[in-house]
C-alpha cells in the first residue's frame, strides 16, 4: 500500500513495497499554472538530473539511497530508516546528535570531492540511522559543478540552520574529507560579507 510521506513545492512522496525491498517514489506533478509543454520538459529535466547524481553519488560510495528506477517524472529509490538530523536535534537525542556533526561534515567533504553540489544541505536533509551514520537525502536542488560558489553556498545553508559552535564541528569533518576546504571556506567569508553589505544597504535606503 502507498503512503504518502510528504508533499512539497515540486513533488509527492510516497512510501510503497518495491520488488520485496522498501522503496520511496518521488512524483513530479504537474503545475497547473506553467505551459504544459514547458512543465513537462521541467519536470523531465529535473528527474533526468536528479536521477544522474544519485547514481554519481552511489559510485563515490557516498551514503545516501540507491536508485532502483527512474522514468518519465518518478524516481524510485531505497527507503532509509533513520531519523531525520533536525527532528534529533529538537528532541530528546540532541546530545547525540551533535557527535554527528564531524560525520556529516564529512558527507559533504565526499559530495564535493565528487563535484556535487546538493543545494539544500540542512539537518532537515540527513537521515541518521540507529548506529549513528548519517546520510544525504534529497537531491532535488543538487547540481553536478566544481564552483566554489555553490560549494560555499552549502556551507552557509548548514552554518545558518546549527550555528557557530556545531558548525565548527561540522568543519572538522568536512576538512578531513575535502582537501580543497580552505578555499571554499574563504569563498564563505566572501558569501557572508556580501550578505551583510546587501542588507545595511538595504536597511540604509
């Protein structure tokens, strides 16, 4: 039996049996205010890519789901028992949870050591399971890019949800894994600064 699981701005997700194997489906739905023929190059489009980094991913053996199938707007993949990041770090298990920092920042290091950027890398986003891994969900907004810019712009998301003090911990981990770190660190103060000249210009006029 399906069960929905969640609904967003750009798709359904469901939960269902998949050849004996727990599976998650991630529907596409049409957009009543686009073209139609424009909606459905979109949605075609974005599972096509989506589709391309999670196989990118499973081949650099980053955790994350496997992909069973993709066709037209559907993805199938593994279902990841777990509990999301931020659902621990609200509750009774923070404590734990922020031993997981350094492990997730290394998920991130592997992301951008294989060129993916993820583009909504939050807690909302890791699912960790009962021995404590962590992995990547949801590469929906994610891109295939050396930019340093969007490599930051990871950075800043994660930075932005934790705070300071988690995010350092996050930081050891994300060093040891991207032997680039330094530079996209730097491009982050850069992000950061332009962030706080735009809004005094903003509060200025």
């Amino acid at each position: 039996m399906n069960k929905k699981i969640s609904e967003g701005a750009e798709a359904v997700v469901t939960s269902f049996d998949f050849c004996g194997k727990e599976a998650v489906a991630k529907i596409r739905e049409r957009k009543s205010y686009r073209n139609q023929e424009m909606d459905e190059r979109i949605r075609l489009s974005r599972t096509r890519r989506e589709a391309r980094i999670m196989r990118r991913a499973s081949l650099n053996r980053i955790s994350s789901p496997k992909l069973f199938f993709y066709g037209g707007n559907i993805l199938v993949m593994e279902r990841l028992n777990g509990t999301r990041l931020s659902d621990m770090l609200k509750g009774k298990y923070g404590k734990n949870a922020i031993k997981i920092f350094p492990d997730v920042g290394i998920l991130l290091g592997k992301l951008h050591s294989a060129a993916i950027t993820h583009g909504d890398f939050t807690p909302a986003n890791i699912m960790v399971d009962a021995a404590g891994k962590p992995s990547v969900i949801d590469f929906g907004l994610s891109d295939i890019t050396e930019s340093d810019e969007e490599r930051g712009m990871d950075l800043l998301l994660m930075k932005r949800y934790v705070g300071s003090a988690l995010f350092r911990s996050f930081l050891k981990g994300y060093r040891k894994a991207f032997n680039y770190s330094s530079r996209v660190e730097k491009r982050l103060s850069e992000i950061e600064r332009r962030g706080r000249y735009q809004t005094r210009t903003l509060l200025a006029d």
